[in-house]
C-alpha cells in the first residue's frame, strides 16, 4: 500500500508588487496555515517518510512550517525545481521514481497542477479546486510507485476552512 499526500502551498502575499511569482512569500494567514494542516495531517497519522517540493519561496516557506508538526527534519525535504507551477504529468513523474522503500510520500506544489494530479489518480474525488494549504490524501493498493496512476482512492480531502463549509 502506498499513500500519497498532495500539498498546495499556503496563501501567499501579493503585497509585494515588485516580487516574481517565484518570490512571492506567504501572507500572515499562510503562516498560519500551514502549520495547522499539518498539525491535523499528523493527527489523522499521516506522517510522510519524504516530502517532495517546489523551491518555490511560498511552497518552501510552507513546507518548513509544515515540518515539525509532520516529524520531518526539514534537511530531509528534497527541492526540485521541476515542480515550480509543474503540469500534472511531471507531477507524476516525480511520483513514480520515488523509491519503494518510502509508504508515504507527500508531495508540495501549485495549482492547478495539484488539484488536477488528483483527479487524474483519483477520479471520483471529483475535487474542484484544492485550495491554498489544503491537503489530498489518496492511497494506492500497490507496492510500487512507478504503478501509481488512476484508481487511487480517496482517504482525506482538508483545508484550513473546511469546517466552515
């Protein structure tokens, strides 16, 4: 069994005009955010062996909040620049040459990449849009992730205003 947990970066600030997209950092309710996610993440035991993600300065911000509360030593997330506003497919990619040894691999990106990876591998999430700091958990009945592809199932869909929906 594989699980894989898909992150979107937390909100970002768009104060800074002057910042790239790549730049752009996160706003005060991102940094509030993201650790929170986490938080709920570990309590539901969903606690990666790696975590795969954009060097993105939001997407690395959030990952470093997320960290502690996923007992993840923050020198051991792996920044792959492909994974910068990255298509679903690369997304994958990614996916499938995680080694085996790994059962729970969270992967931090951007959308629309991240809500539309999950749709291809999860089809009847049927998921809109995962919104900033939001969390897709799916599981796949296989020991390999280079077999990972659609017909995974959904396990756990959570963003930061969930409750309030």
């Amino acid at each position: 069994m594989k699980t894989l947990i898909l992150i979107r970066h937390a909100k970002s600030d768009w104060g800074n005009l002057n910042a790239s997209d790549f730049e752009r950092e996160l706003s005060e309710r991102g940094r509030r955010d993201a650790p929170e996610m986490a938080r709920r993440a570990a309590g539901r035991g969903l606690i990666p062996g790696l975590c795969v993600a954009s060097p993105a300065c939001r997407a690395m911000q959030t990952a470093r909040l997320m960290a502690p509360n996923l007992a993840l030593p923050v020198e051991q997330i792996e920044w792959r620049d492909e994974l910068y506003l990255a298509s679903p497919a690369i997304l994958l990619d990614t996916v499938r040459h995680t080694p085996d040894h790994i059962d729970v691999l969270a992967l931090l990106a951007h959308n629309p990449g991240i809500t539309d990876l999950a749709n291809r591998l999860c089809p009847a999430a049927g998921i809109d849009n995962v919104p900033t700091a939001g969390i897709v958990t799916l599981t796949f009945a296989t020991d390999s992730w280079q077999q990972i592809g659609p017909g995974g199932t959904l396990l756990d869909f959570d963003y930061p205003k969930k409750d309030m929906d």
